[in-house]
C-alpha cells in the first residue's frame, strides 16, 4: 500500500502542474486527463471542421478537434476530424475528448487490421483496406501490382473521425466533394460513412479492371501459339505467381468487407440515417461484384499456371525425344567406327581402294535414313 500512495504522490503533482486557470474544454476531459497535452498541437491532423446543415461552418486551418467539439455542443451539427498515421500520443487526447473505446484506439493506431465493422456504445468502428493499382511497364517476377492501405472510422452520433494508414489514398478529394453536396451531408456523420465505404469501393473496381488487363496479357503468352523454330514452354512462371501474389493480398481486402456492408444496409442503426443506409445497399452490390470478379481472377491464375507447368513438362518430353533421336542417329558411325580401331589381324577389307569410301557412304545413307523415319514420326 505505500508503494501505490507513492506513485500517486508522485502522479498527482505532474497533473496540476500548469496552475492558473483551466482551459475551457477542460470539463469536457474525464478526470486525470492532462489539458496542456492539446490534441491540437498532433502533427498527424489532417483537416478539422464542423458541419451544419451540411455545410462547413469553419474552414480555418486552426480549428483543432477540442474547439470543433465544443462548436457541434453548442450550436449542434458534427465534427469531422482526419488523422495520417497518429501516434499514441497523438492520439490520445482525441480519444479521450470523443470516448473513444480503448481497443478500436489501439486498432487504429496500430493498424494492420482485416476490415471490420464493430459497435462500441454508441460508436460505430469501421475498417477498411484500401488498394491502390501499381503502374508498371512489363510484370516480371518481382512486380508490384497492388498497394494496400487502410483507412479506420468511428462514426458517432455527433462526429466523424477518419484514421489513414499509407502513403497514397488521400481523402482530401472525398471530403471536398462532400462539402458539395450539402443535401448529402446534412444526413449527418453516416453520410460521411457511406461516401468513404463507396470511394473505398470504386478504388476497387478501377484495380479489378487494371488486373484484369495484366491477367489477359499473361493469359494470351500463354495459350498463344509459339512462333515458327521456337519452342512452346510457356511464360515464366514467376510471373504468374507473382501475379497470383497479388490478387490473394486484393482478394484479403475485398472479401472480409462483404459481410460489414451488408449489414450496414440490411440491419437498422441508431447511428445510420435510414435514407442513407438505402445507398449501403448500391455499395454491397459493387462490392459482391468485384469478389466474383477476384474470385474468378485466382481461379484463372491457378489453370493458367497449370497450363504454364504442362506446357513446361511437354517442351521437357520434347528435348529429351530429340536428345534420344540424335543419341541413336550417332550411335551407328560410333559402332562402325569401334570396329576398325580395334587392333585384329585379319581387318576386313583393309587392302580394298575403296573401302573408307565405302564405309563411309554407308554410315550416312543409314543415319540419313534413320533421321528421315524419327523426323516423319515426330520425334525430330
């Protein structure tokens, strides 16, 4: 017991140690939340605004998450608060100005999550991965096809807080496209749901079809006829594996999210107007439609490189008949030619004017011969 009143002794100075009087957002702070460590001081805030009727009340950089809060409890609207990458620390001040639950802090912060959809209280904590097509001139072995990322949201009753992971994936074109539309945006912080879950799924559907053109190239070298005097062995398959690869971390982001969105637009929410969880429904059908797309996409990888190996395996068959052919065609002067090396007597024929030519002209009429009836059958 004197240990722990000794920590709290030493505790207790350290929360009072900025005197005078209190900030005004301070009562808002749960007990034993230190006011100087301002959330607004975090590098990793993006953009913070209040929105009311749809319409962005403030458009002043300074506005900090604290003041914003404070402007939705006054006058009412919502809070839309954008982090990148936030730190713990940074972090902190702004879970603990909105409730935030301890484990979807964590998952935020820590990100590498599957995407999910999870009701804390009154605070719904959605994750989604974002993936991002890789442009590159010629898919090798070694190509980057796919960028993933992932976005974290917690919608609330009276605010919105977006966390993002990764270097691409900017919501700064989604948050100025919204504030176009203040029909939309007046729905409140499910709008701002649903246009991330959608933007989200369109960045889907442009990757499908950019890997969609990579697998058709590779499809095409594959199945296509190998030019004359060249030999069908098909396209390397690190290529396709690689590819493959890449569809299976596509498929990682696409199919977890399938089950969020359906209820998002099947399951009644406090928290999720009911005009907009109509459009929840438009966002599921897309999203269904590019997991058959994916799907269909590992399915087709796996013949084409089937068909890579078996092409691989008969082009082998292939060498080994032509070794074989050549092996029995120079297996003839080899027998003729042992017999006059060994060192007998009586050699035949060894006095004949003609016997070398003669010899000769009989080895190749029989490897001639012998190369016609292996060519004719397809062996060479």
């Amino acid at each position: 017991m004197s240990m722990i009143r000794d920590l709290r002794a030493a505790v207790r100075p350290s929360r009072r140690r900025t005197g005078g009087a209190a900030h005004p957002a301070t009562a808002a702070y749960p007990a034993g939340y230190d006011t100087p460590r301002d959330p607004s001081a975090s590098s990793a805030v993006v953009d913070c605004a209040v929105y009311r009727d749809g319409s962005r009340l403030e458009s002043d950089s300074c506005l900090t998450p604290r003041e914003a809060m404070l402007r939705v409890r006054e006058g009412g609207g919502f809070a839309w608060i954008g982090l990148h990458e936030p730190t713990e620390e940074e972090f902190a001040g702004i879970a603990a100005e909105f409730g935030l639950h301890p484990l979807a802090v964590e998952d935020a912060v820590h990100a590498h999550q599957r995407p999910k959809l999870e009701r804390y209280d009154d605070t719904l904590f959605t994750v989604f991965k974002t993936v991002h097509y890789v442009e590159h001139a010629e898919l090798t072995a070694t190509s980057d096809v796919v960028e993933t990322g992932e976005v974290m949201c917690f919608t609330g009753r009276d605010f919105v807080i977006t966390v993002r992971h990764g270097g691409r994936g900017s919501l700064r074109a989604l948050r100025h496209g919204l504030q176009k539309d203040t029909e939309l945006l007046s729905k409140g912080p499910s709008a701002v749901l649903h246009a991330l879950a959608d933007h989200v799924v369109d960045g889907y559907i442009a990757v499908a079809e950019a890997m969609q053109d990579d697998i058709d190239e590779v499809e095409i070298e594959v199945f296509s006829a190998p030019s004359k005097g060249s030999s069908a062995r098909g396209t390397d398959a690190g290529r396709i594996y690689q590819l493959k690869r890449e569809v299976l971390e596509f498929k990682r982001a696409v199919t977890p999210l399938l089950r969020p969105m359906q209820l998002l637009s099947e399951r009644p929410m406090r928290l999720i107007d009911p005009d907009i969880q109509k459009y929840f429904r438009d966002v599921a059908d897309h999203l269904a439609r590019v997991q058959e797309e994916v799907l269909g996409f590992d399915e087709l990888l796996n013949s084409i490189l089937q068909a890579n190996l078996a092409q691989a395996t008969v082009a082998q068959n292939e060498d080994m008949r032509k070794i074989t052919s050549w092996a029995a065609i120079i297996a003839v002067p080899t027998a003729v030619c042992g017999v006059y090396g060994m060192n007998f007597e009586y050699m035949p024929e060894l006095t004949w004017k003609y016997g070398y030519p003669m010899v000769l002209t009989a080895i190749g009429v029989i490897c001639f011969t012998i190369h016609r009836t292996l060519k004719r059958n397809g062996w060479l």
